[in-house]
C-alpha cells in the first residue's frame, strides 16, 4: 500500500508541476495526443506526459574492452516536458555518458 501511495504522489506531483508552468506562461502543450498532434491542453494527465516518452530506446553493446551506448535523441515534446518540470535535457544525455550526445 505503501508503494503505491508513493507512486500516487509522484503522478500527482508530475500533473500539478506540469500545468502550474503551463499555467504561468499561459501556454498549451501540443503533442501527446497519438491520433490529433496538434491538439494542445494546458491540463495534461501524467499518464499524457509519461506515454510521450514511450518510444525512448537505450541499446547497450558490450565488447571485451568496452560498451557502447546508444539512446534515442528527445523530441521536441519530450524536451518541452522536461522544461516543464524544470529539468535539464543533459539529465537525459548521462544515461549515456560515453555515447555521443543525443539531440
């Protein structure tokens, strides 16, 4: 029970940031709809917000000296949501610190 309260907050604290922002610069956030790309909400559910990082793929390849890394590059949505939750995209580029820097 313990767990999922935790998960609960995390969502609601990831709604509540997401649409405080969107709501202090007046802005809509486009993108998270699959069937309507254009379509904007200023209210985004955290379920909306977390599908857009659905198709991020890290591929790790293990040599004898060494791995490699290779992590999809963000998209303009998925970038626009880490603003909105003020984080830093290079949060993102660590996962794959020896890699080039996804775009």
């Amino acid at each position: 029970i313990r767990l999922l309260a935790i998960g609960l907050r995390v969502l609601t604290l990831l709604e509540f940031v997401v649409r405080r922002n969107l709501a202090a610069t007046g802005a809509a956030l486009a993108g998270l709809y699959a069937g309507n790309p254009t379509r904007a909400t200023a209210r985004p559910t955290a379920e909306r917000l977390l599908e857009a990082f659905q198709e991020i793929t890290l591929t790790v390849i293990q040599e004898p000296h060494r791995t490699h890394r290779h992590l999809t590059p963000l998209s303009e949505v998925q970038q626009r949501i880490l603003a909105l939750l003020d984080f830093s995209t290079e949060i993102y580029a660590r996962l794959c610190a020896d890699s080039a820097k996804p775009s």
